[in-house]
C-alpha cells in the first residue's frame, strides 16, 4: 500500500551523523538519520525495550544501536542486527524535496540489499 508524501521537517533541521526525533502527523513518533548526506526514517522506537532510539541511540555507520540493552537495527531496512533485538522496526520511504523531507507513511518496510554498502563504507 502507498500513500502520499507528508512533510516530516526541513532538511536543514538535521545534524550530520546524528538522530533527530520527529512526530508523523498521527501523532506517531520516528526517527530521523542524516548519514552522509542521506536522510533516513524508522520508528523511534526499539522493538525490544521500548526506549527511544532519537533520545537514547547512537549511531555506527549504518547501524543504530539502543542504550538499553546495546541491541542495534540497521537504519536502512530496520532489521535487528544485533541481539537482543530479534524483531525488526518500520522504516520509511524518505522524498527530500525543496528542502524539506517527506515520508510515505503507508509504504511497507523500505529494504535495501544486505550487499548495499552504507554511504562512506568501503566495500
């Protein structure tokens, strides 16, 4: 199922390498990725503990890892990379457009090749 693109925030809101939260206009809260120039969207989320990935994440290259209990997702799919964390978080297709971001909010899972490097990786 798709549906139309709706605003998330301005671009320039986002740090380098770092997590932002924001708010889904239901309400519904993810977290925004600037990796290397690429925007990325996933729940905020952790499916294990319930602690905010935006609040209480880091970040290591691809990978967002969850202060709780150190399990990480990859940012690009949302699954688990590391245990504990055995369930995968919703990402979401990102549309940046005149500077703003946008988000297709009834897209399913964004997944993109395990072989696919993360910006800045060398393979």
């Amino acid at each position: 199922m798709t549906s139309e693109p709706v605003y998330l925030c301005r671009l320039d809101e986002l740090e380098k390498d770092a997590i932002t939260g924001g708010l889904l206009p239901c309400g519904h809260r993810v977290a925004i990725y600037m990796i290397e120039g690429e925007v990325y969207v996933t729940d905020d989320r952790c499916s294990h503990g319930d602690a905010s990935l935006s609040e209480e994440g880091t970040i290591d290259g691809c990978q967002v890892e969850c202060s709780w209990h150190f399990g990480r997702f990859d940012i690009r799919t949302g699954e688990p990379v590391a245990s504990p964390c055995t369930q995968p978080i919703q990402t979401y297709r990102v549309t940046v457009r005149g500077g703003s971001i946008y988000v297709a909010v009834g897209d399913a899972l964004r997944l993109a090749p395990s072989s696919e490097l993360c910006p800045g990786e060398d393979g």
